[in-house]
C-alpha cells in the first residue's frame, strides 16, 4: 500500500508537524508513504514569487471584504501541474492535510483521480472561509452574513465558498474525511458543507521516545531556567499574537493566581519577548520559536505545569508533547482537549474561557501533593492512545477500509457511505 500524503508546507506550523509526524510513523507498519509539499523548504527566487502570488489570491478575497488582515482562506487559485502530478503518480490514496495559502483550490481536490482522504488540522473544510469560526456556528447553515468578513447580505463570499464545497462533496464521492478530535469530528457532521461525507474520528501520532520526560533539573540548567521555582510553561505558534490562542486569558489568570508570587516563574516559548510586558507580578521567560523537537522536550520537562488557553483548539500539538513529557495540562474544557486531558488526572479541564477556572486549575495542578502521580498518569495517557505505533496501526486499518469500500463503490452504481 502507498500513501501519498500533502502539506502545503513540509514542516512549518502545527499541521505540517503532525503530518510529517504520521508520514514517518505509517512505515514503521509497513505502509509506504510519499511525502511531499507544495511548497519547496528552500525556495529560489522564481518559487518565492510564485509563492506569494498563490498565498495572495487565496487571502486578499477576504482581506479586502473584511478591511482587515484575517486567517481567511478563498481556496483558490487552481494547482493544474500538481494534479497532474498527483494523478500520475502510483499512490492507492491521496491523504491531504493543510493545503492553504494557495496549495491546492477546492476544485483541484475534486479533479483528483484517486480516493483521497482529508485530516482537518482546522474548520476550514466546510467553514465559509474561516479556519475557526469564533462560535458564529454559520457553518451549519452554509454560511452568510459572515461577521469575520462584515457582511449584511446572505449571497456573500463566504456562501459563495460553502456552494464550492458542496459541489465537491457531490462530485468526489470517494472522499473521507478524518477529525483529528472527536470534537472536529462532530462539527464536521454538523456542516453544510460535509454533513453528508463519510467520516471518522483519528488522531495525530507521536512519537513518544523523542518526547519522553528528562530530568527537570538537567531540564532547566541546559535552558538556563531558575532550579529552586515552580515553572509555568504556556507555548503556542505566534503564542502571544494570536488572539485564539488566549494569552489574554492566561494573563488574567495569573493575575489572580492567589499563590505566593516569590515561588512561581513563568515561560513562554513560540513567542519573542514584547516591547510591553504583560502585568503580572511574577518573571517571564520568554525562549522564543522552537523548531526542534529535543528543545521542546527540554522545555516540556523543565516545567510543573503547561497552560494550554486556546478559546477554540482542535487537537493541540502541544497538550500532547506535554504529557508525553510528564507534565500535566491546564487548559479551557474545549474542543478537542478532552480528548487527551483527563480531569483531575493527566491535569485540568477549566470552565470555557473562565480566567478565574483556568488560575484554580494551575493552583491545584501546582500545589498537589501527588504531583508525581499527575506526571505519571500524563505520560502513561499518551503512551496508550497517541504513541505513533499505536495510531499509524489504527491508520493502517482505515486505509485498507478505504480501499475495500472504494471498490466496492466503483463496482456498484450508487456510492456507499460509511
């Protein structure tokens, strides 16, 4: 069996890790995978321009309805040559992961040749636009008089772009598509756009002998953090600049730790120090972009608590790295995080977007006397359910399904669902 799995970039951003994560897993039992980006790691002048012409014509619709720069995706322009590509090569499915910024167009997908399959790093999939729909739920009714986009009128982009996924979802009928989180998986069922294409529930892999706890004071002294303080950690892509990712509400809540501020630091990594500093009354550490696995293992390890304050997340990167590195979570009880943050025992399950939950759930992951047990029970969650052994067989199974039903499909004059 041969995968032939897409990105639009190779490994920047969370979604292109955990693809690449689960391209070098599924070999490990015995699926041939052929990775590839859209985008070159190292692109010459010609490519860079070409880029951003692309990047372009999939942002600028919806930056100029909304007057203002939004993670907007139009799902456009076409990609002919990488069709062509693709539908030349001697790959059984097409696995597609994040493909914005001009990756690939809604109606590229359609053209494809082969059964594809689509794991959902965001909302974008049957959203009108959006990446996340910041609770509007407009996807549900395919879109119209979107906010993000400022619109009074109910023929706008955003619907323009939910017929688009429809059409697709009418023409491709050996589409699947697979949420990461039982959450996405859910959203997914309640969309106009995909309501009626087959789904199935799978998480990301990883590997749990590169993020596997290490000694916290060896931790600290190789990243120069205090030995003698409790550290909280909290990390994100863009952590401080992007408004979902709820730095606001991780202030507040240290805000009103109500812990004495003499025994607890904070650090920050995925984040440069910014010109104006947040009030709280405790340091900051702040390690900057981490792009290499062994520095976050480090990071995970040097911490007593990650905070994970995501307003809307699907299924987090880094609550996963954490707890394969033994330190329990703090986060919102939202979208996908219950799918590996178990209350009160791998960490904390706060109230939606409830800084004063959040600051409870830090105190008691903090101050418990079983704190060991907590790391304990983190490591052991991810080792059953995410260890990339564990997930790339689960993966394995769904692709021979795929195949089967997909046969069974070209056989028979009306496509079965499943």
């Amino acid at each position: 069996m041969k995968i032939l799995m897409l990105n639009s970039y190779y490994d920047k951003g969370g979604a292109a890790r955990a693809a690449l994560r689960l391209a070098k897993a599924l070999p490990l039992v015995g699926v041939e995978v052929d990775y590839r980006s859209v985008y070159n790691r190292h692109m010459r002048p010609w490519e860079k321009a070409s880029y951003l012409f692309r990047v372009a014509k999939d942002r600028l619709p919806g930056a100029l309805k909304a007057r203002s720069k939004i993670m907007f995706s139009a799902g456009r322009p076409d990609n002919s040559t990488l069709v062509e590509s693709i539908n030349a090569s001697d790959a059984d499915i097409v696995h597609i992961h994040w493909l914005h910024g001009g990756g690939l167009s809604i109606e590229d997908i359609a053209r494809i040749a082969k059964p594809v399959v689509w794991s959902l790093h965001d909302m974008w999939a049957f959203t009108g636009g959006c990446h996340y729909d910041q609770e509007c739920a407009r996807f549900v009714e395919g879109c119209g008089h979107c906010p993000l986009l400022k619109s009074r009128g109910r023929d706008d982009l955003s619907r323009d772009i939910v017929k688009r996924k429809l059409a697709l979802a009418s023409q491709k009928r050996d589409l699947t598509i697979i949420g990461l989180s039982r959450w996405m998986l859910r959203q997914a069922a309640r969309s106009r756009a995909l309501g009626d294409v087959p789904k199935v529930n799978l998480p990301n892999p990883i590997n749990t002998n590169v993020f596997a706890p290490l000694d916290k004071r060896q931790a600290r002294e190789r990243l120069n953090l205090p030995l003698d303080k409790k550290l909280i950690l909290f990390g994100a892509m863009s952590a401080t600049d992007d408004s979902r990712k709820g730095y606001t509400q991780l202030v507040q809540a240290l805000q009103q730790l109500d812990i004495r501020t003499t025994d607890v630091e904070v650090s920050v990594f995925g984040s440069d120090e910014p010109d104006r500093k947040p009030d709280i009354p405790m340091p900051i550490h702040y390690l900057g972009n981490i792009g290499d696995d062994r520095q976050l293992q480090a990071i995970y390890s040097a911490a007593d608590v990650m905070v994970v304050p995501s307003l809307q997340e699907n299924l987090s990167n880094a609550i996963m790295e954490s707890l394969a590195c033994g330190t329990p979570v703090v986060c919102f009880d939202i979208g996908g995080n219950g799918d590996m943050v178990e209350h009160l025992k791998t960490g904390f399950l706060a109230s939606p977007c409830d800084p004063a939950s959040l600051a409870e759930g830090i105190r008691w992951v903090i101050l418990n006397k079983k704190h060991s047990e907590l790391c304990e029970n983190a490591r052991n969650k991810v080792i059953e359910e995410f260890d990339e052994i564990t997930v790339a067989n689960r993966y394995l199974a769904f692709y021979q399904d795929r195949l089967v039903n997909n046969k069974k499909n070209v056989e028979s004059p009306v496509a079965a669902k499943s």
